[in-house]
C-alpha cells in the first residue's frame, strides 16, 4: 500500500466529485498503463498507485473513512494494490469502461450514439436542371421524390399495437453488447438480439412491416432565386427521410446545374457572347441586334473600323445578381464576316475601291508589317 496522499495520486482537489475523480484516473490510467510503457518501471508502480487510489476515492464509504482516518482505515484489512489480483484490483466494469474510451481514443470517435433514442432521418438528394433564362430570372419548379412517411397506423414505432417496442433484454437498449477476451482486453460488437436497434419488435405492424415508415411518392416546389449560380446546393429542412422513435425528419439537398447555352457563355455575374458582323458593317459602321438574356432585344453600336476580335462592354446587360436589384456585364466579341458569292457588280465595286487604296486592298498598314519581319531575310 502506498503512503501517499490519494488524491495528489489521481491529481484533483479533496472536495473533487466522483465524476472528476473517474475522469482524473481514467486520463492517468490510460497515460501510465503498462502497454503503453514497456520496461518502464516507474510508470509500472504509478499505475499501481493510480488504481489503488482510485479503488478507494470511488466508493463512498471508503472515501469518508480515508477522508476521516488517512491510510490507518485500512491497515490489515484491505490487502496491497496489485492491479490484477484483489483487494484494489480493477473490477470487470472499470475494465470495460477504461478500454472503451481507449479503443475510443485511437480511432478518432466521440460518444456513441444511443441507438435507444430517437434516430434522425436520411437526408435525400435531388438533381435539378434549369435553363440560363431561369437562372436570371429565377423560378419555381416542382418536383417528384421518392422517399419515406412515419407509419400512421404504428405512429412511427413499427409495432402491431402502436406503442413504443420494448428495450433489449441483452443490451439494456444500447444497441451493443461487450465480451471480455484474455481476461484484459475489452470488445464491442453490435447486439445479436436487436441487431443495433437497442429495442425488440416481437409483433410487427403491418402496415410497415416493422420499419416505422413508408415508402411514398411527393411532389415539392422548390424556389430558385434569381441570379443563382451553376453547381449550388440548396438545402430544404425536414423534406428528407422520416425518422425513427420520434427522430426528426433529414433534409432534402437540391443541387442545380444550369444548362449551357446557344448565345452565351457565363463568367459569375457576367454574360459573354460572339456575334458576327459583315465587313461594310465592320468598316462603316452601324447597328447589330441580338436577343438579351431579359427576353428584350439588345442594340449594339458596331464603331467604324472595327476590327475582327473587338470586345464591346454593355453595362448592366449580364445576369441578375442574387439578393440584389443590380446585373453584371454583357460582354460582346465581334466578328468581322469576310462576303462570298459575289455578284458581278459587287465584285466591280469591290476591284473600283482596290484600285483607289493605297496598300492595293490586300495588306493595309504595310509599312508597318515588312518593319517586323524584313530582320527575317537577312
């Protein structure tokens, strides 16, 4: 038996609850055990001081006597603090508890859920395809899903008379049951009895077949704000599978694609197009009209001498922005259209007004073109 004081062994106060008192031996217990530390002797004998401090301040009686007399309360009558054997020695639900929260701890998890209680409902998934006008203008669209209903005949519980199934008799309701191999090691396994469930239908309903819920077909109308995105995921509350035991139902996530377009091209909150343009047009200049993603047509000024490739901007001509009364920007590329089958007199006009250019009508700005590659024939 130790000598030293219980409760600087286990690190807490003396007016320490039993619940600190069992956190404070298991983070000790688990950071000393003797697995953990092979060959070290010093954490052997503190892990034996650990579990017979513990065996004590656990238990109130032994707790007030300690508290009241010190180690004389159990001199001759209590035996030495062997981990293994009796006297202080663990006891099969320390065992399970403290290899619990290890097995726990080394896989990532938290506490397990109580498979007694209510159990939420699966969420669902729904793809929806919407056109590039609906997307500015925003919609309303409905939907067909197959998903699950509670059982109004069993109210939810899956049960022939209605009412909520009994608790497993060999899980006690948490839907697992332990075994102890090797007279250490701990594992869990789901319940043979309820399979996980943690309660027993002995008299299924007949309606459900003992689920609780059926199968049904819904219609939804989903909302599709104006300006929405391509690829957002929209979240309806409670349109997903029914729960069980009273659990809440899951959630229904839409996921909109938008689909692609014959005029424009969507960069966020602006639209992009190409729009050809005959070469008088290009060269005189004049007015284009192409139909706006609004369903109103949109005018553009084509300049005088534009050239193939030219970037116009029409503020406030893209898409609506979502949750404001603002739109992005039309941006449209022009094409120059070189003419092909020529009348005789638009040839002539044509040959007429090479003969009055300069550069001959076939390579305007000459000069400047032989400048950049008259270093290639040297």
């Amino acid at each position: 038996m130790t000598e030293k004081d219980y409760y600087e062994v286990l690190e807490v106060s003396k007016d320490a609850t039993g619940e600190e008192i069992k956190r404070a031996f298991r983070k000790l217990a688990m950071k000393y055990h003797p697995d953990r530390n092979p060959g070290d002797k010093e954490a052997e004998q503190y892990f034996k001081e650990i579990n017979e401090a513990y065996e004590v301040l656990k238990d109130e009686q032994k707790r007030a006597a300690y508290d009241r007399y010190g180690h004389q309360a159990f001199q001759g009558g209590m035996g030495g603090g062997n981990p293994f054997g009796g006297g202080f020695g663990f006891n099969a639900e320390d065992l399970s508890d403290l290899f619990s929260n290890m097995f726990s701890d080394f896989m990532g998890g938290g506490r397990t859920q109580n498979r007694n209680g209510p159990i939420r409902g699966a969420d669902l998934q729904y793809n929806l395809t919407i056109s590039l006008e609906e997307a500015y203008t925003g919609t309303e669209k409905e939907i067909k899903i197959r998903t699950s209903e509670p059982c109004e005949t069993c109210h939810g519980y899956g049960t022939a008379d209605g009412n909520e199934a009994p608790v497993c008799e060999t899980c006690h309701g948490s839907g697992k049951v332990r075994r102890q191999q090797g007279g250490f090691f701990v594992f869990e396994t789901i319940c043979p009895t309820c399979r996980g469930e943690g309660r027993v239908i002995k008299n299924k309903c007949k309606d459900c077949g003992g689920q609780g819920a059926v199968r049904v077909e819904k219609s939804l109308k989903v909302k599709i704000p104006a300006g929405i995105e391509d690829n957002v995921r929209m979240r309806i509350n409670g349109a997903g599978e029914a729960g069980k035991r009273g659990g809440g139902k899951g959630d229904l996530y839409v996921f909109v694609t938008i689909k692609e377009h014959k005029l424009y091209e969507r960069e966020g909150k602006d639209l992009y197009t190409a729009v050809p343009v005959s070469m008088v047009c290009a060269t005189l200049g004049g007015k284009v009209e192409i139909p706006g993603i609004d369903g109103q047509k949109v005018e553009i000024n084509v300049p005088a001498g534009t050239q193939t490739g030219s970037k116009l901007r029409l503020k406030g001509a893209g898409m609506q922005i979502m949750d404001s009364d603002k739109r992005g920007d039309l941006f449209v590329i022009l094409n120059v259209v070189t003419p092909t089958n020529l009348s005789a007199r638009q040839k002539e006009l044509l040959e007429e007004f090479r003969t009055l250019s300069k550069d001959n009508g076939c390579q305007p700005e000459i000069k400047t073109f032989v400048d950049k590659i008259k270093d290639l024939f040297k």
